[in-house]
C-alpha cells in the first residue's frame, strides 16, 4: 500500500527552503533568494530568520562575509553576523563561522559567539542545523546572559 501524495511526511518543499527578510533589515546580500545564487546566502539569511523566530525578536541587520585563504582566494568559508532586537529592547549580536576543509585553518569547522558569549556547544566539526543556531541564542540567553 502506498501513500497518498498529500499525506507525505517530506515534500520536496522541504528541501528547498528560502529563508526571506524584511525590506526594514540592513543587508549587504540580496533579502530574497533567486535561482541561480549562492546557497551561503540562504544560509546566512537562515541564520538571522531562525535567530528571530526562536528569540521573538525583530530583524535588524545582516551581514555576510566569505573567508578566503589569503594568497590563493580558494574559498573556505562564510562569516554571517546576524543583529534582532528582543521585544525587551536588548540587541542580540550572533556571530557563525564556518570553514570547510581542505583550505580551513582546523578543516571542517563552526563556531557561533551570541553577544560576545561562546555557549559550551558553541563550536565543532558538523555544522548545525539553522533552526538549532536559534534553539542554542535562546538557551543562552535563558541561562547564561539572563535576559
């Protein structure tokens, strides 16, 4: 017995996620996805999108930045700093790294910084997924940064 198409658990929607920002956000990237770009820039879109949802915060500002080995330009990475302001008025500065092997100073790797603060998980070799990036900023704050 197969299943009906509408009752699938995946869709190929699912897939192809396009994380999309206010015309308000400050943004060195396009805030829209288009076919043919970079996938980096979803993700770094991902990240400030997810930072909110999970924050209940409002979008203010994203920055994308990628990391290149300085001689040869091979590309390593992404930096994405992402900045919402909580409905309490406090700013939330989440800064995600990520380099890739073989050109990567540590090879497969990611870090995220939330208000200057590395949380314990903060870091490793298999990168999150966006949605926990935001999980991780909102038990920071319930736990460490006590706001």
């Amino acid at each position: 017995m197969t299943m009906p198409p509408q009752a699938r658990w995946l869709t190929p929607y699912d897939w192809s996620r396009s994380y999309l920002l206010p015309d308000t956000v400050v943004s060195n990237i396009p805030r829209r996805g288009n076919l043919g770009e970079f996938g980096a820039w979803n993700a770094a879109r991902g990240v400030l999108v997810e930072l909110c949802r999970a924050l209940d915060a409002t979008p203010i500002s994203l920055r994308y930045q990628d990391l290149v080995v300085p001689r040869t330009r091979h590309p390593i990475g992404m930096r994405v700093t992402a900045h919402a302001r909580r409905r309490t008025g406090r700013d939330v500065i989440l800064v995600y790294r990520r380099e890739s092997a073989p050109y990567g100073r540590r090879g497969d790797y990611w870090s995220v910084a939330i208000n200057g603060l590395i949380p314990g998980e903060g870091s490793g070799a298999q990168p999150p997924s966006l949605p926990w990036l935001g999980h991780l900023a909102r038990y920071t704050f319930e736990t460490e940064l006590h706001a």
